[in-house]
C-alpha cells in the first residue's frame, strides 16, 4: 500500500514548489519551509511540476486518491489499482 502516497506526496510537492516559485520564492526560502535540504530536488521537482502544469498535477492527485480508495475498500487489487492510475497519467500527456 505504499506506492500510490508514495507517488502522491512527490506529485503534491512539485505542485508546492509549482505555487512557491510562482510567488517569487527561491530554492533556500522553499528549502526552508518545506524542510527539504537539496536544492537539487527543488530544482528538479519544480522542472517535472512545468512538465506536467498545475492542472495536471491537480488531475494525477485525484487519480490517485481513487486508485488509493479502491485499493483500500477491495473494490480492486493493488497491482490493478495502480496499474490503471499509472495508465490514466500517462493518458494525460
């Protein structure tokens, strides 16, 4: 059951850095309030976040929160829970 927050907390943070750059923070203040120390990661976080946009990544959150859900009531097996979500983000490009 780990994957999928997995996948979801790294898709929130480039939408975090997505919004905090786009308010004129730097890589030491965005370091500094998320308690992030690689400036490489931010760099690279914000770099897939334009990829993808904010609505995007909005949209991949909500996949996810469902695959999630599925899995998690038995609704679906993990493996096919994610085996969609991973489809329906790449649809999205």
């Amino acid at each position: 059951y780990g994957i999928i927050p997995l996948l979801a907390g790294h898709f929130r943070f480039m939408l975090l850095v997505l919004d905090m750059r786009s308010h004129g923070y730097g890589n030491t203040e965005i370091m500094k309030e998320t308690g992030r120390n690689s400036s490489w990661f931010i760099d690279k976080s914000y770099r897939q976040g334009q990829t993808f946009g904010a609505d995007a990544i909005k949209k991949v959150l909500q996949i996810l929160l469902q695959a999630d859900y599925k899995a998690k009531r038995g609704i679906t097996n993990m493996e096919s829970a994610l085996d969609l979500a991973i489809l329906q983000i790449c649809a999205l490009k």
